[in-house]
C-alpha cells in the first residue's frame, strides 16, 4: 500500500506574508512601517504565549528586509509554505536554539559567525528562539555582540519567559509582546483552512477547537488535525466534542434549566453521567462557572457581543440569560467561585460538588422568599 506523505496542518498553513499572520496586527504593522522607512532596529525581542507567530513574524521579517517583492499588496488570502529553502534570502536567516545551544560556547561561536558579511543580500537575520534558556554568562557574552553588531547583522530573540530574560539585554532589543489569538480569529483562520481542504465542518466544531487551544494558533491547528483524521474529514460539533473528551454545551444550559427548576435529582444524576464517562471534576465546575457567567453576558445587549461562542449557542444563551433573575447569576457565581476555592482541598470533591449543585437549586426558593419578606 502506498503511502501519502502528509504535512501537518501548523507547517503547511504557516504565514508566508505579513497579511496572513493572525491576531498580532499591531506588530505586523510596526514591523512593515519599520521596513519601509528604511528604520531597522539592530535587535528584536519577541515576546508572548506559545504558538502565536513570534517565529513566523521573524522569518517573514528576514525575508522582506532581503527580498524587494515581499509583503506585496495583492499576497494570498491563505498562505501555504512553499519550501522557502530554495530561495537566495533563506541563506541569510540563522535559526538558534536556545534551549538547546545555551553555553558560553554557543554563544561565542555565534558572535564569530556574525562578523561574516552576507553572500546574498542586504541583511543576515539571527533568530534565537525560547532565549530565556540561555545561561547568565551566555547572556553576559552576548551582551556586546548584540550592543554593537555588524551593519549586515540583525538579531531577533524569542521567548515565551520575558520576565526571566536579564535587564541588559532588554534595554539592547526592540520589545515587541505579541497577544495570545482570539477564538474569533482562530475560527476565521480555520474557516479558510476548511474551504482549502475541501471538507465539511460545523461552525461550532470549530469553536470548540479553538476554545481547546488556549489563544494559540499552532496549537488549534494540531487538534485540527487530530480531530479530521477522527472524523474521516467530517467535522460536526458531538464528534470534535467526543474526540477531544470536552463538556459540550447542551449539558450546562441542560443543567442550568434543572437549577432553575429546582430540580435536584436531575442534577445528580447528570453529575453521575459526567462522572462515569471520566470527565475531571473540576473541569465540570469551572464549565459551570464559565456558563453562568455567559448567562450574566448575555442578559445586556451591550454586552452580550463578549461572548466568545458561534451565533447559534449566543442565542441559546440569551433565550435563557432571559429566564435567569440577575439576582440567581450572581448567588450561582458566588457558590460557583466558593466551590472553587475550596475543591483542591477537599478531601470529597465529588460530595462539594453536589452539595454546590443542592444550593444551587435552592436558590430560587431563597429569593422568593426574599421577596415576600420585602413585600411584608
């Protein structure tokens, strides 16, 4: 049987252009207004959570600096890497492993390399990445080097640790501290994604595997994949839910509905189901939390554009943020977060959380009579 070669998603569908890269429009601005004016700082600091471009932006930075057509203003909408190494300008681009190559040596044998002036091109471009793992005398033998480089040289550092990189090399370098992706962008981005590959996926499939992503795009990608060799390239919202073992929805507005309808049996019995198929319990409580505290979004119109979930389920939230007094949110919110606290040490996580369920159907009851007592 012949093998398919494959390229995983986070490879296939890195940025080749500053227009492609997702979420980080503030840097990639500066960084092409920098280019254009001719302003090129002689050393970059990248900062910010994994997978969100920092090495991306890098590469794209040494290559419109060493290539005149880059950054065109008709590039693609969805880039697909095209083998860069062919290209004259990739000759000029040194990538270093920090985590790996964090020795006084290292570092020296860097800084001699660095007095070679380019072969092609204008610039040589030095990415170091997670450079927070260099050693103290690393750092301290880099120190000049980075201070007064070669006209010809360019550093860019990356690291996921600012705070553990020393002083003096943040004062040499031009911080630039990248956000972690919107679920909206993560979403647009895997939209496209979809359309290139030619497969099917439920709009809210893809919520979720944003949401599972933590703000990193590389990471989305990897559950991506993962989850379209699962479902034979069909993508709805109960397989993505099964295959990556999260809490869909309909269970916490089902649950929500059993608390407003004090509903205590129900409750239980729901929590059991949660807890034979193997769900961590604390994932369950801060899902409810996370619920409620969208049901507290979604009573204000103002607001309700907060949430971070496809247009179905936002209506679903307000269809019953509108059956929720605002009183109930925030005593939920307040038994919710008090549960919380105290689950890492309890010694029965599973009778908090049922006790934590029991006062939450008691609730209604407790502000009816909150209100009778204020009418007599």
């Amino acid at each position: 049987m012949e093998q398919k070669s494959f390229l995983v998603s986070a490879r296939k569908y890195r940025p080749q252009r500053w227009e492609t890269v997702v979420g980080q429009e503030g840097v990639t601005s500066t960084l092409q207004k920098a280019i254009a004016t001719g302003e090129i700082g002689q050393a970059y600091l990248f900062c910010g959570p994994r997978g969100v471009g920092k090495t991306t932006c890098a590469r794209i930075f040494a290559r419109a600096i060493n290539e005149e057509n880059a950054g065109e203003a008709d590039a693609p909408t969805l880039d697909i890497a095209s083998g860069d190494e062919g290209n004259d300008w990739s000759f000029n681009v040194f990538e270093l492993d920090a985590a790996s190559n964090n020795k006084v040596d290292d570092i020296r044998s860097l800084t001699d390399q660095v007095r070679i002036p380019p072969q092609v091109g204008k610039y040589k471009v030095y990415i170091i990445d997670e450079v927070h793992m260099l050693s103290k005398a690393a750092f301290n033998a880099f120190l000049k080097t980075l201070e007064e480089p070669p006209p010809h040289a360019i550093f860019i550092l990356a690291t996921t640790e600012k705070h553990q990189v020393i002083p003096t090399i943040l004062s040499r370098c031009q911080i630039f501290d990248f956000s972690r992706i919107t679920i909206p962008g993560m979403v647009d981005q895997l939209q496209r994604i979809v359309v290139d590959k030619g497969i099917q996926a439920e709009d809210e499939a893809l919520h979720v595997i944003a949401q599972k992503a933590d703000g990193a795009m590389r990471d989305a990608l990897s559950i991506f994949d993962q989850v379209v060799a699962f479902t034979d390239g069909n993508l709805t919202y109960d397989s993505v839910t099964k295959n990556l073992n999260v809490l869909g929805h309909e269970l916490y507005f089902k649950i929500t509905s059993q608390i407003l309808a004090e509903d205590i049996p129900n409750c239980l019995l729901d929590l059991n189901g949660v807890v034979r198929k193997g769900f961590d319990l604390h994932h369950f409580l801060t899902g409810l939390g996370e619920h409620f505290r969208n049901l507290m979004v979604a009573q204000h119109p103002e607001t309700v554009d907060i949430l971070e979930v496809s247009d179905g389920v936002k209506e679903q939230y307000k269809t019953q943020a509108a059956e929720s007094e605002l009183s109930l949110l925030k005593n939920a919110l307040h038994e919710l977060n008090d549960a919380d606290r105290q689950f890492k040490g309890s010694r029965n996580q599973r009778l908090l959380i049922e006790l934590t369920l029991m006062k939450l159907c008691s609730l209604p009851a407790r502000i009816r009579e909150k209100k009778k007592a204020a009418l007599a």
